[in-house]
C-alpha cells in the first residue's frame, strides 16, 4: 500500500532522531506482527496479541511503529477470524490502545502525536468504518465494548471524516441507536459516541431524531434521577443540547411530539434542596443551557427561526419555566452562583421582546406568606449581592425587561416616591413591603463611603434602564428631590445633581499612589446613567446646568489623565449632549458658553480626540448584540462550575477592559447611542460657531452724539469706532477659522464623522490637501536632482573601475612577459651549460632566485596599491548602492551593466594580442 510505504517513511523519520531506543521497539513489534499473522498456535498467537496491546498501550515510538505495518494485520483478523473471539477482543484492544495518546509531562509540544497519525491512518479507508459497525452486532459483551470505544476515538481524532463515512454506511446509525436500548456500561459508551457524532452535524442530527433519539434520552435521565443523576445525565443532555443547536425541525420536532414537560421535569428541584453536588450543578447548568438554544436565535437567523423562537418562549413559560428560573435564580440563595446566574440570565433572555412573557414576570410573586413581587426580589440580589458576577445577570433582567417596554418601564417609574430620611435608612432586608422605586431610590439615597457608593451605582444602573428611550420616565425622575443627609444643612437637592456628587465622590476616592480603590466601574455606570437621562431630553440638560460647577467637574474628567478611556469619552459625551440639547438663552448656559469653555479648558482637537480613543477601544469595537456562550462539554463543564466572583485586587493588575461589569455597560444599543451622539455634536459645534452668538441687535452707547458735539467729531469718532470694530471682527473670523480647521481635521480623523459638515469646513480640507501636494511636489523636485547627482557620480565611478580594470590587465600582462623572459634566459643557459662544461659558470639558479624575487616584491607592492584603490571604490559602490535603492533604482541591473562594458574592451585586446 502507498499509504502504509508512506507511513514508513515517517517513521522512519522519527525512528531517525532516536535510533538506539525505537529501532528496537520496531523490530519487536514486527516480530509480534510477524508471530500473530504467521504463528501455528492458537496459544502463541493469542500471548503475542496480548504482549502487543500492552507495548502499544504505554510507549509512542511502539504506536508509530503499530500504525507503520500493523493495521492490514488486526483489519484481517476483525474480518477473517470472526469465530476467535479472544483475538477479536486483543485486535479491538489493541487498535483502541494505538489511537490513545500517551501523556508524556516533559515531551516537546511540537512533537509528533502517534494517536492522531493512526486515527487518521485507520478513518481514510470507508470499509473499515463500515466493519467496525457491523461488529456492534456480536453477541459478545466486550467486542461491542471494544468497537464503542475505537469508534469513539476515530470520532475525537477525526470527527469530520468519520461522520462522512458513517452518513454513506446504510443503517450505520441505526446500530448505533440501537446500542442505547443495550447492557448500561455499552449504552454510556454510545451515549458518548453519538455526542461526538452529532457536533456540527445537522443531516446526522436529524437522522438521529427520526430514529427516535429524544424519547431514549429523556428516558435514560428519568431512569437515572434527573438533574441527581450522574454523569450519563450530563451525556444525555450534551446530545440533546447537539441535537436542537441551530436545528429549527428538531426544536419543532420536540415541542410538537414530546413536548416541554419531560424537560421542565429537569429543572425542578425535588429532594433536599439545599443539597448541590458538582455532578448536580453541571447537571442544571447543562438544562439552562438547553434552555437557552430553545429561547435565542442567532444572529444569522431568518424570520422563520425568529418565529420558532417566539413559540418557544410562549410555550416554555405555559410550562411554568419561569416559576422553575425564579426559584433556581432567586428564591434558592443557597445554590451555586454559577447556576444562580444562568438562571437569570435565562429569565432575561425568555422575556426579552416577548410581550406576554414581560407581564408574567411582572405578575409574578415571590416567598411563602410574605410575598413581594419577583422584581423587587431581583433589584434586592442587585443591590446586596457580594458577587460581580450576579449583580451583572440580576442587572441583564432589567434590561431585557425594559427594552422597547414603555408600558412596563412607566410601571416601575410610577413607583419611584422618596421616603421619610428616617425610613430611607432603614436596612433592606427588614421591610420587604417596600415598593420597587422606593428600594431603588433607597440605594441611591445611602450614605457617602465605599460600600454604600458600589450599592448607589447598581441602583443607577437599573434606573438607567427604566429611563432608556422613554420621555415620561424621564421627566418623573427629573421631578425627584432627595432630603439632604442631615436636614440642617439645607434644603432637598434633585436626584439629578445628587447622582453627579457620587459621581464626584467617586472620582475622589483614589489611593495615595493615584490607583483606584476597586470599583474601577463606579464613574463609567454614573456616567451612563446621566448619558442615558440627558439623551434627546432639553428639561435634563437645564435642570443639570443648573448647578454650574457642573461643567467645571466635566471639563475636568475629560482633561484629567489619569482616568480611563472610559470615563474622558463617556464625559465628553456628557459635555455634548450639554450643547446638542440645550435650549437655554440664559447667559452663561447656553451652548456658545459650553463650547467656548471647552474650547479654551480642553481644546476641540483635545476634545474630539477622547472620541477617536473611545471608539478605537476593544469595548467598543466588540460590542455585540449577544455574546456567543461556549458550548458545556466534559472538558469545559468543571471550569463553568466553579464561578469565582471577580477579584479586584487582580482587576488592578489588568487592563479596565477586563472587567465583567464594563462589558455589560458597553452593550451594542448603548455604544451605537454613543456613536450617533458623536456625530451630532460634531455638527452642532460646527453651527454654534458659524452663527453670531445673539441675534438681538443692541446700539452701542458709542453710536449716540453726544450733546454739544459738532458733526464733524461726530463722524470722526463712528469712524474710528467702525475701524475697532472691523478689527476685531477680524480677529474673530480668525479664530473661527482657526477652530473650523481644528474641527475639519479631528473629524476627518474620525471614522463615524459625516461628510456634509458645511462648506467652510471643506473649504479648509481643500486648502489643506492643496499645501500638502505643494509640499510633496517640492520634496519629489529634491528627489529627482538627488537622484541625477547621484547616478552622475555612479557614471564617473564606473569609468574609473575600467581604468584600473585595464591597469590591473597590464599588470597581468607584464608580469607574464617577466615570467616567459625568465624561461628563456634559463633555456640558454643550460645550452651553454651543455657546451662549455668545464668553463666556469656562475650561479645562474641564484641570480634566477634573486631575479624572481625582486620581480615578485615589485608586483606585490603594485598589487597591494591597487588593492587599497580597489577597497576604497568599493565602499562607495555600496553606499551609493544604498542610496539607489532608496531612491527606486535596480542596483543589479546596474552592476550588469558596468560588468558589460568593462568587459567588452577586455576582450577586443586579448584578440590583437
């Protein structure tokens, strides 16, 4: 086979790295190959597959080796020797051992994983998928055992071709349903494979649905106790969970047939209440989960989804979901907070756009004999919970109650009334007969230090949330007037201007070294509040101008460095908002004042610039309309149990971004109010300083002749007021400009900035772009002459390389002629040699010697010379090199060229010679 020739070669490759150790567990394993296929002994051939499972089971170089030569081997055995069971077990065991990877704690992470080569070895052939599934109908307990498992490991090793192949097998998940009605330890092993099976699958899901698969699970989970079951409850509700996951005939499938009510049965606490084991709570978060796939559409859902959700959500609560949410979200304090907070998180989803839904809750009681109403239950978790992590899924109840539901927000307004200062200060917990408005405006009301400041900011965040997009709730709460902390030091102040103080409070509670004191999201729930409140609603704007240290404070947060990109945006939204809406023509509060103070405190690019930083940041670029939850398996479903709350003093270390309660704030309708408030108050400040600041005309006194004036001074002095006049109209034509420009360019930087900002600002961008290009075109000028400098001096360097090319030639030529000279001269002596042998000869090999060395010192020194010459040129070759390469030029193509023409010349002279 090319696939088994090619699967020696990696390991072959991997045996190559470390031969003294896995060469000898390759022959070994061939030898036991070599005694299971060719062995005479039933005895032998059977020790043989027990000693290979075992080898296989506990070193990786014995699985490479396994899945080099062993396949063709146990695929024969499974097929031809059916009747030996024992050997069919030692196959399957075998084949299960060499797709389990070994954990090796000190092995490198890029090293090769035997277990996936195999898995991917054995799943390529279709016929072997389809043997192994016809084995689930032996009669033998362990070989159906055996084959769940090795079916089980294909499917974690390589899910996707294995589902393939099992969809082109007739009646392959027919056997594998029928292995939930067997023995219990084969069932759980199907239960698990099919879970595999069904993931990201949808014609599987749905062939497993028609083949019955609901009714078998929701019966396994009764036979098993339901959510005080054990681990096969979890199973069961994993593939339930892959069953109906963006699979809208399935969930119709079930509401239709089955119904809702074996599942409601999961939910329902029986037994001891208090009593929550892990299993338990992996158990009842694994059903909340199945809830919510049943009540949230995706994104991408059409309106017939939307549709199927609706009719979830109105039947789940006929069913009595609620009542099951309530009493595991709100009711059971002694629950898990992980489970708490996906309950309630639940009951926001469930009633979410859904008007009937809304009123039951709204309806809803809570508590035996002293009842108060579910919301009220909720706002309580809100303000006295200790976990951050409840107090953002009780806070997303709200929400999802108050979106796009006037009528329910006027409900919860209408009961906003102050209380006495003697009962504003009594503890929560002892009067659960308070209304909602006035719990909430209790926690507004507390006294100014840490604790009571975080319980003052999740009651703004709810009343944000009861004032979103509704005029009515808003003028209300304007109308709110709060008893001072001690009644002697004055008169009752408007809610409004107490929330600013707490929000002043808490921008002053910081720690000797400038960090914050922990609730790092305090400023940014306050500041939404007052966004929210301000937005599209004058009568706020006025009420907070009144007081003017107001706009003082704000300038200040926006210019103060050492707050977050958080609280400098949301305050300069603030400050806009102040100018967008602002109807007054009082002096002092009306928009030219504000935007002339920011102007002058913090400057319009300054300004505009928390914007850009605001918008850039990774809340606000993922902000997104519902955040996908991970999918609880096996491997995630011990970290979603244990829910730590979020430790501040780990949040300092962090960046801001990080923490929960900021990602709930920056949700995906409050940052599109945020970017469309950005545009508006980039176009508003733009009109306030393009229109005179008063359009009430006013005759100076300087205007009237004074009396006993003559005509003459009379005229002298208008004209010369006419002249101070001009001037300083001048001056303000100049300024403007100077702040359109500032405005132009900052929202030209600005990616939510719209194009029709009027036509001076235009203007500005046309003068700008054109000085630009003037500057371009001037420095690209420079260019071309530095670059016609540069390849003139390339020219001059290029002549005097063929110079000294051709010196260095007439050197070669010279010493050449020297060498043949010196031949000849030693041809003649040794003729003379030959006739006059007794005459006496003087040393010729020492005056040849001599000559020679004289001859080679001299070319030497020449060489040398030239060599030096030759360096120097060199050096500024390269750098000129440099420099063409910066300016664009082919530098190679250039060097060709000079090596051409220097070698031309070369050429035409060796052919005279």
């Amino acid at each position: 086979m090319d696939l088994v020739s090619g699967y020696k070669g990696v390991v072959g490759l991997v045996f190559g790295n470390e031969k003294s150790g896995s060469s000898n567990e390759d022959s070994y394993v061939e030898r036991l190959l070599d005694c299971i296929s060719n062995g005479k002994l039933s005895e032998d051939r059977r020790t043989a597959m027990l000693e290979l499972q075992s080898v296989v089971a506990e070193s990786s170089n014995a699985q490479l080796a396994f899945g080099a030569m062993g396949f063709p081997v146990m695929m024969g055995i499974l097929k031809e020797e059916c009747d030996d069971v024992e050997m069919v077990r030692g196959a399957l065991e075998t084949l299960v051992s060499a797709l389990t990877p070994i954990d090796h704690a000190k092995g490198p992470k890029n090293e090769i994983q035997p277990a996936l080569m195999n898995a991917d070895l054995l799943s390529r052939e279709a016929d072997n998928i389809s043997l192994l599934l016809s084995l689930l109908s032996e009669e033998d307990f362990y070989v159906r055992y055996y084959t769940l498992q090795l079916l089980t490991a294909l499917l974690t090793n390589s899910p996707n071709r294995l589902q393939e192949a099992i969809l082109t097998i007739p009646r392959g998940i027919t056997r594998l349903m029928d292995m939930l009605m067997d023995r219990e330890v084969i069932r759980n092993e199907a239960l698990l494979l099919l879970t595999y099976l069904t993931r990201e699958a949808e014609e599987i899901q749905k062939i497993v649905v028609f083949e019955g698969a609901l009714e078998k699970i929701f019966s396994i989970i009764k036979e098993e106790g339901g959510s005080d079951g054990g681990v096969v409850v979890q199973d069961c509700i994993e593939l339930l969970n892959n069953l109906i996951r963006k699979n809208a005939s399935n969930q119709v499938l079930l509401r239709e047939t089955i119904g809702f009510d074996p599942f409601m049965s999961i939910l329902k606490l029986r037994g001891s209440t208090y009593s929550f084991t892990q299993q338990k709570t992996i158990n009842l978060l694994s059903a909340l989960e199945t809830l919510n796939l049943l009540i949230m559409g995706g994104l991408e859902a059409d309106h017939g989804k939307d549709a199927n959700m609706l009719t979830n959500r109105t039947t789940l609560v006929q069913k009595k979901a609620l009542d099951h949410l309530l009493m595991l979200g709100v009711e059971s304090q002694w629950a898990p907070v992980a489970v708490r907070c996906a309950a309630l998180r639940c009951i926001g989803n469930l009633i979410a756009g859904h008007p009937k839904n809304l009123d039951a809750l709204a309806s809803k009681f809570l508590g035996e004999g002293l009842q108060e109403p579910a919301l009220n239950s909720i706002l309580r978790i809100i303000l006295r919970t200790s976990s951050m992590q409840e107090f953002v899924a009780a806070d997303y109840v709200f929400k999802s109650f108050c979106e796009k539901n006037a009528d329910g927000q006027t409900m919860l307004a209408s009961t906003l009334i102050p209380q006495p200062h003697s009962m504003a200060h009594a503890p929560v917990e002892e009067d659960v007969h308070m209304s909602f408005g006035s719990m909430l405006l209790q926690g507004l009301n507390l006294s100014e230090n840490d604790g009571d400041l975080e319980t003052c900011c999740r009651a703004a965040s709810v009343l944000s949330h009861v004032m979103k997009d509704n005029i009515q709730c808003k003028e209300r709460v304007l109308r709110i007037e709060l008893e001072a902390p001690t009644p002697s030091l004055g008169a009752p102040e408007p809610l409004m201007h107490r929330v600013v103080k707490y929000l002043a409070l808490a921008s002053s509670m910081k720690n000797k070294d400038g960090k914050s004191s922990g609730n790092s999201y305090v400023e940014p729930i306050i500041l939404k509040l007052l966004v929210t409140w301000l937005s599209d609603f004058p009568s706020a704007v006025n009420c907070f101008l009144d007081s003017r240290p107001h706009i003082t404070y704000l300038l200040e947060l926006v210019s103060n460095s050492s707050t977050t990109v958080y609280i400098k945006g949301l305050a300069a939204v603030l400050l806009g908002e102040c100018v967008i809406y602002n109807k007054s023509v009082e002096s002092g509060k009306d928009a030219f004042t504000i935007v002339d103070s920011i102007s002058q405190k913090v400057g319009l690019t300054s300004y505009f610039l928390k914007f850009d930083e605001m918008q850039k940041s990774f809340l606000f670029t993922s902000a997104r309309a519902t955040q996908p939850r991970k999918q609880l398996t096996r491997s995630a479903s011990a970290s979603m149990v244990e829910i730590e709350d979020v430790d501040e003093n780990n949040l300092l270390d962090q960046k801001n971004e990080d923490h929960p309660v900021l990602s709930s704030i920056f949700d995906a309708s409050f940052v599109n109010l945020v970017r469309s408030l950005e545009v508006n108050i980039r176009e508003k400040i733009v009109e306030v300083y393009s229109q005179p600041k008063s359009k009430v005309a006013v005759v100076p006194a300087e205007l009237e002749q004074k009396s006993g004036e003559s005509d003459r001074e009379y005229i002298k002095r208008l004209k010369a007021f006419v002249e101070k006049q001009c001037s300083e109209i001048q001056d303000l034509l100049g300024r403007n400009a100077t702040l359109a420009e500032d405005v132009a360019t900052t929202g030209v930087g600005s990616s939510y900035a719209r194009p029709e900002q009027g036509a001076g600002s235009d203007r500005v961008q046309v003068e700008t772009l054109r000085r630009d290009l003037q500057e371009a075109s001037k420095r690209l000028e420079l260019l071309k002459a530095e670059k016609a400098k540069i390849e003139s001096e390339v020219s001059m360097y290029r002549s005097l390389a063929g110079k000294m090319e051709s010196d260095l030639k007439s050197l070669s030529d010279a010493y050449n002629s020297l060498e043949q000279a010196n031949f000849h001269l030693e041809k003649e002596v040794r003729g003379q040699q030959g006739v006059g042998g007794s005459l006496s000869v003087p040393d010729v090999e020492g005056i040849r010697a001599e000559a020679r060395e004289e001859a080679q010192k001299e070319s030497e020194a020449e060489l040398n010379d030239l060599l030096v010459c030759l360096g120097q040129e060199q050096t500024k070759v390269e750098k000129l090199s440099a420099r063409l390469l910066e300016l664009g030029e082919d530098v190679d193509k250039l060097l060709e060229d000079i090596g051409d023409d220097m070698g031309l010349p070369a050429d035409g002279e060796e052919e005279e010679d």
